[in-house]
C-alpha cells in the first residue's frame, strides 16, 4: 500500500485488497469455501461503488481510429 501525502490517505492496490478482505472472510468464516465467497461479495460490491464514483470513468469515446 502506499500513502499519499497530499491527501492523507491509504491507497491500497487491487491486491491489497484482495489479500485483506480474504483474510478477514477466513478469521469469521469456518468453511474456507464460504469465506471466498463472502471475500468475492465484498470485492464486487465494492468495485461496483468505486466504479459509480469515479471521475476516471467517461462514456464519452471517439469514434475515430486515429489519435488526435
């Protein structure tokens, strides 16, 4: 994970959060079956909030081949 100075906060990587959220599914879940499965519903859930939020995203393509 690195931190930004600028903003004050954490900004784990895809694998960061992976990694965290399964480990947290294993230590409350006695089937790791069902702990993968728990860690998965929370990884969609959260992309698909981060995807809502995000100003990186834009509908906008151009239909262009070319590069301006």
């Amino acid at each position: 994970m690195k931190m930004s100075h600028k903003r004050n906060r954490i900004d784990p990587t895809l694998g960061d959060l992976i990694a965290i959220i399964s480990d947290i599914a294993l230590e409350h879940s006695a089937d790791p079956k069902e702990a993968y499965e728990l860690a998965r519903l929370v990884l969609v859930q959260i992309l698909k909030s981060a995807s809502l939020r995000s100003e990186n995203i834009d509908g906008h393509f151009s239909t262009s081949k070319h590069l301006h």
